[in-house]
C-alpha cells in the first residue's frame, strides 16, 4: 500500500514539474505569501534554483519557477502559496 502512495505522489509531482495542470490554460506558480520562517527547506527542494533567501525571508524568481511545488511542499511555516500566472 505504501508503495502505491509513493508512486502516485511522485506522479503527481513529475505532472506539476512538467507544468501540466489538467483543466488549465495558465500555468500554476508559486510565491511566499507571509510567514516565512527561515527554514530555507524550499531552497534546497527547488530544482530549479528559483528560490532566493534574504533578511525578508525567501523569494521565488517567476521567471525560473516552473510550477512543481515542491517548495510549497517542503515550507514548514506553509508560506508558500500558487497562484495562476
């Protein structure tokens, strides 16, 4: 059973990498909505490297942000919201 949870996790995460949002004409990205806690777990879960961390907190590049949330996924304070871009 844990191994169809995993699976199917890591399908959805290869969908939202990919940009594909099923229903969708715009692509989902993602921004640091508040309460950023400084943990930078999104920094280190961005593939690819969109995330940036100063005294503010951490930050999202929309141009290199390509949707997988795997940031929203690794915030531990959940600042990290989607939004339709």
């Amino acid at each position: 059973m844990l191994e169809n949870i995993k699976f199917v996790q890591s399908f959805f995460r290869a969908v939202r990498y990919n940009g594909i949002w099923k229903g969708r004409d715009s692509m989902m990205k993602f921004k640091v909505a508040q309460g950023c806690c400084f943990c930078s777990e999104c920094l280190f879960a961005c593939p690819r490297k969109a995330i940036t961390m100063d005294k503010n907190g951490a930050h999202i590049d929309p141009d290199k942000c390509v949707g997988c949330g795997m940031c929203a996924d690794n915030c531990a304070s959940e600042a990290i919201v989607p939004y339709e871009a």
